[in-house]
C-alpha cells in the first residue's frame, strides 16, 4: 500500500496541497490535523481547557467519525486548541491507532495520503513518500490573515503573526512527536509558490518516486 506522507507547520499550504495530491492519485485522504480540532473542541465545549490531560484523553477515547464533520473545526480557536491536545501523550496514544489503520487500509485500497505534523516521523516512519511542506512565520501569518478576513474575523497581522510562532514553538519543542521534518523528506517551502505551483513541485517529485 502506498503511503505519502505530507507534513508541516500550520498555514504552509499542506493541506490544500495534499487534498490535490490525493485527488490527482486516486488515493484516500485524511486530514490527521482535524482529529485533534475535534478532540480540542470536544474539551473546549464542554468547558474545560484542551490542555488538562484528564479530559483530553477521554475527549480522545470517545471521538467518534461524526465528531470529524463539527462546523467549529476550522477556526483559530481549534487550531490553538488542537495544539494543546496533540501535547498529551494520551490523546497520542488514542489516535495514533486510528491514523495507521487508515494508512494500512484505506477505504478505496488504492493509496493514502495523510498530512500533519508528525506522519512521516511518528504515524507512517515507513511511509514511501515523505514531504515536508513549509513556509516563513510572516508568509503563514499572512495566509492565515487572508483566511481569517474572509471569514469575517477582526484581527491583526501581529497579532496572528505572534499566535503562529507561538505554536511553532509549542509544537516544535513537545516532548512528544515534536514538530519537524522526517530526515527522508523532501522539503518544499511554499514561501514564494502559489497553490498551483506546489502541487506542480509535489507532484513531480511523487510521481518520480512512483
């Protein structure tokens, strides 16, 4: 079974690149990120903060597929919340077994592509394709900003500018499965490439992989 695994930090781009990817190929896709939004959201909805380890590992024991399509997935506020969660061994531990399964097998048994944070080191460490997709803190700022406006969200360039390195640091100095790129990954930085032109660099480099 073909695996690819596509990696990186928050607003390089890696999931409008690897949802294409999947879709050129006719493989599977799983977005590993909204697994731990839906755990984060399960404990910020019910009102207590993602971070306490008690109610993040059992948010993580009762996460059900239907949690996946919540409307409140997508918002900054679950981006920071799944942050908190990803740091607590637990809820690792509950969805690590999930992603695998997937990657083992996926519902079209063609191929699978999953991205994150921690696919090509910790999920699939024997994943064919590995990439790592990245750009600087100030062109994510300014993606996310983008993004942000266009959901009507009143916020600044600093402010989302300071959120992201903030969980740059927290994600990169986890104890567990920290954030950073597999040493077999091929590293594409997305700072200067439209969407159009990272699918093109990705997808050349997969299907000479293939």
């Amino acid at each position: 079974m073909t695996v690819i695994a596509i990696d990186g930090p928050a607003a390089a781009g890696k999931g409008t690149l690897a949802r294409r990817v999947a879709a050129e190929l006719g493989f599977d896709y799983l977005d590993t990120g909204l697994i731990y939004r839906a755990v984060g959201m399960k404990v910020w909805n019910a009102g207590f903060e993602p971070s306490d380890p008690a109610r993040a590992g059992e948010a993580a024991r009762d996460l059900e597929p239907e949690d996946l399509t919540a409307d409140d997935l997508r918002g900054d506020e679950a981006a920071q919340a799944a942050s908190k969660v990803a740091a607590i061994p637990e809820v690792r531990d509950q969805l690590l077994e999930f992603q695998r399964r997937f990657a083992a097998q996926p519902p079209g048994g063609k191929g699978a592509v999953l991205d994150g944070r921690d696919i090509g080191t910790v999920v699939c460490p024997e994943a064919a394709i590995k990439l790592y997709v990245t750009a600087s803190a100030e062109t994510r700022a300014r993606r996310r900003l983008l993004e942000l406006q266009g959901k009507g969200v009143e916020t600044s360039f600093d402010t989302v500018l300071a959120e992201m390195r903030e969980r740059d640091e927290r994600d990169s100095q986890r104890a567990v499965a920290p954030l950073k790129p597999a040493e077999d990954a091929h590293q594409l930085d997305t700072s200067d490439l439209d969407a159009a032109a990272a699918f093109d660099a990705a997808i050349a480099f997969i299907r000479a992989k293939l």
